[in-house]
C-alpha cells in the first residue's frame, strides 16, 4: 500500500530518467501509462467499491473490487479475451478483413459496465451486449438473460429489479437467488431509445427519458471498403432541421406494457437533462431547456398522475453552456440546483415555496456536485484557487460548515460512498497518470493509492511537467495557458512552438491536459523533439465565470480565433521562442479553430493540421445551436463561422486529417474545401483514414500511429526538429 507521498517522489524520479520516447512506442500495446480505471461504484454499506480495470496496459477491462480497509485491487471476472497478433500488418497476410478485426481485437474494451445487485450480493455487468453477474469474490459469470445487444442497466436501490435496454427496447426484470432473471416488463412495442432511466427509492417504478429521432433526416456516409462502393445511411440532422423529440415516461414494475408519460408542457424538442426522485417517491423532478439552452425549468412532476408544476425558471438569452445538475433536498423539502445566475457555476437550494439562496461560496467555479442524504452534506469539485486544478469540496448541510477535502496538485474525480465517509478518487496530474485513490473525507491524512496503472517501463522516460502562464486578451480580458518546455530545456537557445491541440478547456493540470484524445503521448513527444507547446483557454471555456463563457455566443471562429492569436504574441515575448516556426493543431473544433487561424491570419502560422475540422458550419450538429442559433435567423453568423468561405486566405501549409466513416463532421465537407484549395493554388495535404469516425485518433492503434506520424512528420518538415542555432536574444 503506497501513500501519495510516493507516487510524487515516482514522478520526480520520471523526469530524471534517459530513454527517449518512441511515437510508435506510446501508441501501442502495453500502454505504457497502463489502463486507466473507471465505472466506480460503492456497495451500500460504504465498503467495498467495484470498478473496470485491468493491470497489463490493455483496452480489456474486468471488474475488481476494493475494500476501504485493505485498499488493494483484487480481480473479480477473467472473461475471454480475443488474441491479438503482435504485428498486425505483416504477420496477417494481405485480407483486409483479418487486418481489421485483429485491429478491432486490440480494441476491445472487455467489460463495459458494472453495478451491484439489489440485494447486494452480486455484482452485475454488461459483456459484449450480454449481462451477467457473479459474486464480488469471484467465481464463474452466469447469464442473467438471454437478451442481446444490451446497452445500459439500473439497479433499482431497495427489492429486486432492474431495468435495461436491449435491441431498441426497455425491459424490467427480476434478479432471482439463483438462475437468471425473471422478466417482468417489455416496456414498448419498437424502437424505443433511452437516454435516462432512474428507480424510485422503494424500488417499484422506473421513471425514464426517451427520444425519438423519426424525424431526424437520414444522409448517406460513403463507404469504399467493401466489394462495392457503398452508401450508409444514418440519422443526421443540420442545424435548423427537424431533431429528437423527448419525453418522460413512468413504468410500474410487473405493469407490462403500461407506461404512464408526464405532461411537461411547451416543445416536445427540449431537452431532459437530468431526473430525480423527491424521498419520498411521489414526485420526480425534471431539469429542462429549450433546444438553444437560453431557457431553463425545474419541474415537479406527480409520478401517478403525471401532471407537472413549475418550480424554477431561469433565461439567458446569451447562456451558451449547460454545466447543469439538481437533486432533492434530504427532508424533500425544496431542492438544490447549479446555476450561474452570479457568475461562476455555484450550487443553490430553492424551497418548495421560498426565496432561493446560494449554497458555496461563489468565488470559483462549480464544475460537479452530489448530494449524500447519510451524511447531510453536499459534495462538490472547484477550482478556487488554482484555474487549472480540480479539488474536492464538502458542505454541511447542518450549519453550512465549508471545508476542502482533497489538496494534491492535480485533478480529482470523486465517487463518494454512501455514508459520506470515504470517496473513490480518479485523480491524475501533469507528471501522474489517472488512477484510482481512497480519500476519507474528515481525515488530514494524504490518499492511499489502490490501482498501480504504469507500467515499469514508465519510469525510464523523461516526461515534461507543464507551467501555467497568463496573459491579455485583445481586449484586455486575462487568458490563461499551459505551456509545455522540452525536457532539456535551455533558454538560451530559439525553439519552434505548436499552439494545439486547440479546442476550449485544454489548460488543466491532468494527465494529458485535454482528456478527449489521447494526446498525452504526442504532446510528450514533440517537446522531447523540440517544440515548445501552448495550449489557451479559449472564450467559452469553463472555470472563469459568464462572461468568459458568453462572448462566444454567435462568434464561432471570431473571438476564440483571437485569442489563440493573444496566445502566439505571448510566445513572441518569450526570446526562446522562433517567431517564424509557429504552428498550430486541433480536431473538429479544433480543426475549425485552426483552418480560420490560418485563413485569416496568414504569415503568423508556418503550417497547421486540422483533424476532422468543421469548416462548413451549415453542417453542423443541431447542438452547435445552442451556441450559434439557427441558421435561417443568423446566417451571416454561419458564414462568418464557415472557414471554408475564407479559404482564399491560406498563405500557409494546411494538412487535414479525416475519417471517412465521419458522421459529426462530414468528410465531403473536406474533400470540397481541399477542391477549392486545390482551385485557389494553395498548399494543402489530405490524410485519408477510410475506415475512421469522427474520432480518428482513439480507434485502431495501427491508424493512430499511422496519423500522428504523418502529423509529426508535417511540422518537421515546415516548423524544422529542436532549436535553431540562433541564439535568443535576452
């Protein structure tokens, strides 16, 4: 059992280590970071926590447990693995189908989901679009139902029922002593798509969220990988076409086919954020927006008769995020709700009948909260003090006592257990990797490590720890970085910097910074080549109040664009910095972000890649609308927001990495902006990955290694590897 202290003295040791890092390396299998852990969840006596994990660095998880006393992982299922060739493209032949599904087998996340039995005795988990169950400490899996392709279960809290999704469809079952489980309810006839689902606390009736996308338009998503040419077709809509519709529906358990649907009133083209029981399982309350997210409701919904009443409204016509939760009150009373009515994200309680009153102390921003009725406190994540850090904090509900719980550099994720005395906590900094951590939550002493992910092999790297710069806005507002120097750093010399991968949110002191790529191995390795990386908080980020987050409204591609440009004359007041080799990268708005920096601010980017960028946003998601509206209302919005009607600015190099199984953003919206390059006489290079999504770079590892490798080989062509030999100039 190790303490922090240890793992800190680990990652100190990591950057005094001498190997160099291999792209190829960090991107296969073993990861050397190893797997992260994920799907916490506490038994209800607070202790023992189950989760999905593996500890040999592969995507196949399995589920473990560990008890707080002894706080050490213990392995509860070893279910079958597929084999996975060791070199995938020369030991399989020349079929491109076995290639792709010994790539796919590398993939393969094993078990997906985990949650305790009602009872408490078992634990439930979804396989392979199966479900089944075993003892926490061990033994053979049984199939619980003989249902497939299972996407989502909830356990109902008190009884013997649990509901899931199966093939378009709702059921609820009961979970026998011994067998499988008895089905009770086949809750719809069809196509029936569920995006929430929660038990009442005495276990009798599931309340859910069901969408439905009829009227969604179908396009088509070419495909060239078969015997023919091929179109797919899918359920994509644009901005200002018909979108889902939702509704909330009540089941009673052993009711088959009976479904009782609130009436919410207003456009069934809300959105249904969240769901929650009052205590005592007469009410249910429903935190809803309009399709833009300017107009907010609390409702109170009878659960017999479905009738709704109003409890909250708020309106923003500006309001461009949506960081929103609400639950009971323990006494169901009134309920407490986030809100950024002030400025920062806070937590507020509105009585059923009361003034509102504001809960934290408002001086920094709310990014998560909960509830925990055994302890009478509220639980929430803040970065006071430091932008880029997440820490955990906790509220007496008694007398409104504030304390800080957790204190380590870095970011914590919390599952607090039942009994508010103890909290699971995924935490990662810059220099560690995400594991998992016990905090007890009235102790002063330091967490005690329970997963060990990195391998050995971890610590034979030089790894580079970021700084945490500010500078002005064009219009003076502050803007804080993340700046990333390579691990043998010398000031005196002139080094090329990349801003990427840029996007909103990326300066945040975790592992890798941005979690949604597997950036981490890239940006480590392009400091290890050289480069000085910088990453922005752009407009429209979290942790800096309304007014930061608003200004983005109507401006996609305006003021996000100039403030990746304040970032670039910050690195012009650094003299370690070569002015004439300055890049820029980043992926879907990423990719809008960097195709319009370069189209528009031409000589200040040497060279750029854009990854499934967003050029057209007339293609977009309907939920782009929350930030940009309708088009038919503003479109000189949209096209000032469209990078590919400014191509002709391009005076720079443009590399665009795309998917062609895309369908967030079409991959015909690059293929027409590289045409038009190609008509203007500009430079642009296309990266084609035929079988890719949206989401190019965490798919096959063989077309990950494939794609950064093109990207890195991009910027040393045109930014050039490591200092020149000019000396910087003090």
């Amino acid at each position: 059992m190790k303490r922090l202290a240890s793992i800190l003295t680990f990652s100190m040791a990591c950057t005094a280590a001498a190997e160099r890092l291999d792209i190829n390396r960090l991107y296969s299998l073993p990861w050397v970071i190893g797997t992260a852990p994920k799907g916490f969840i506490w038994s209800a006596d607070s202790k023992t926590v189950a989760f999905l994990w593996n500890d040999e660095g592969t995507n196949f998880r399995d589920v473990w447990i560990a008890t707080r006393e002894k706080a050490q992982p213990v392995r509860v299922t070893r279910m079958p693995r597929p084999q996975i060739p060791s070199n995938i493209g020369n030991s399989l032949g020349n079929d491109l189908g076995t290639m792709q599904r010994a790539a796919d087998a590398e993939m393969d996340p094993g078990i997906t989901e985990v949650l305790w039995s009602p009872d408490q005795t078992r634990l439930i988990f979804l396989f392979r679009g199966k479900l089944y169950d075993v003892p926490p400490g061990g033994g053979e899996p049984e199939l619980m139902t003989g249902r497939a392709n299972i996407s989502s279960v909830a356990s109902a809290p008190a009884g013997n029922k649990i509901a899931f999704q199966s093939s378009g469809d709702l059921f609820i079952a009961s979970v026998n002593a011994t067998g499988p489980a008895t089905e009770l309810n086949r809750v719809g006839q069809g196509p029936l798509i569920v995006e929430e689902m929660v038990w009442s606390h005495n276990g009798r009736v599931l309340a859910f969220t069901e969408t439905d996308d009829a009227q969604v338009p179908r396009r088509g998503i070419p495909d060239y990988l078969g015997p023919e040419a091929g179109l797919r077709m899918v359920k994509r809509a644009f901005p200002g076409e018909p979108s889902e519709r939702r509704r909330v529906g009540f089941v009673t358990a052993g009711e088959k086919g009976r479904i009782r649907w609130a009436s919410l009133g207003e456009d069934p083209l809300d959105i249904v954020f969240h769901l929650a029981w009052s205590p005592d399982d007469k009410t249910l309350l429903v935190d809803k927006s309009d399709l833009y997210i300017k107009d907010r409701r609390l409702l109170l919904v009878n659960a017999q008769r479905g009738n709704s009443s109003e409890l909250l409204r708020e309106t923003d016509p500006q309001n461009v995020t949506e960081e929103w939760w609400s639950d009971w009150a323990p006494d169901g009373r009134g309920v407490y709700f986030t809100s950024d009515r002030e400025n920062f994200y806070q937590v507020y309680y509105a009585p059923v009948g009361g003034s509102i009153r504001r809960v934290t102390s408002g001086r920094a921003e709310v990014f998560w909260a909960s509830l925990n009725v055994r302890a009478n406190a509220l639980f929430y994540i803040s970065n006071e003090g430091r932008p880029e850090e997440r820490q955990l904090h906790r509220v007496s509900l008694t007398d409104g006592g504030e304390t800080q719980v957790t204190h380590l550099a870095g970011t914590h994720s919390v599952v607090v257990s039942p009994d508010g005395s103890i909290a699971a906590d995924y935490f990662s900094s810059d220099l560690i990797p995400p594991d998992l951590y016990f905090q007890k939550i009235d102790s002063l002493q330091s967490s005690l490590q329970v997963t060990h992910s990195p391998l050995p092999e971890f610590e034979r790297y030089r790894w580079s720890a970021a700084r945490y710069v500010t500078f002005p806005a064009v219009d003076g507002v502050t803007l804080h970085g993340r700046l990333t120097l390579p691990p043998d750093f010398d000031p005196k010399k002139r080094y090329p910097a990349i801003l990427g991968s840029v996007y909103s949110n990326t300066v945040h002191n975790q592992w890798g910074g941005r979690a949604a790529h597997p950036t981490w191995g890239l940006d480590q390795y392009l400091a290890q080549q050289g480069y000085i990386l910088l990453n922005v908080d752009i407009r429209g980020s979290m942790g800096y109040g309304k007014a930061f987050r608003q200004k983005l409204a109507l401006d996609y591609g305006g003021i996000d664009v100039e403030d990746l440009y304040s970032g670039v004359k910050f690195l012009d007041t650094l003299a370690y910095v070569d002015m004439a080799r300055v890049g820029i990268w980043g992926s879907s708005y990423g990719g809008l972000l960097t195709t319009t920096s370069l189209f528009t601010k031409p000589g200040v980017y040497k060279a750029g890649v854009a990854g499934a960028p967003a050029t057209n946003l007339f293609h977009a998601l309907t939920g782009e609308m929350r930030t940009m509206m309708a088009p038919q209302d503003h479109p000189k919005e949209y096209a000032n927001a469209s990078a590919f009607l400014k191509s002709a600015g391009l005076a720079d190099h443009l590399m665009i990495i795309h998917g062609m199984r895309d369908e967030i953003v079409l991959f015909q919206d690059s293929i027409a902006l590289e045409q038009r390059l190609i008509f203007q006489g500009k430079d642009v290079q296309m990266v084609v990955l035929p079988n890719a999504p949206h989401s190019w770079d965490t798919g096959p590892m063989v077309q990950t290694r494939f794609a950064y490798n093109q990207l890195i080989a991009f910027f040393q062509r045109f930014l050039g590897d490591g200092p020149s030999r000019e000396q910087a100039v003090p």
